[in-house]
C-alpha cells in the first residue's frame, strides 16, 4: 500500500507557490497560460 507523498506546507509553498513561479521563465509562462485562461491565478498544480 502507497500512502500519499506528504510535503510541507513551506516546502510545497516554495517549491510551486506563486513567488516560486514568478522567479522563473516558464514559471511566468505558466502564469500567463492560466491568466490567459480566465483564471484566478492558482499556482497549485504542477506543470509538464
């Protein structure tokens, strides 16, 4: 049985949170995507 992968809160946060994304090229690009969509910037879900 696999239990689910359990980051902190911290780490989650600096690892795909929005100053995470911003700092990055395809970070902004992703932003911009889901902007683009019509979303509210939800920075959550990872990309590829």
């Amino acid at each position: 049985m696999h239990y689910p992968h359990r980051k902190s809160r911290i780490k989650r946060k600096r690892s795909i949170g929005f100053r995470a994304r911003m700092r990055t090229k395809a970070g902004r690009k992703i932003i911009s995507r889901k902007r683009r969509l019509g979303r509210l910037v939800n920075v959550a879900d990872k990309p590829m």
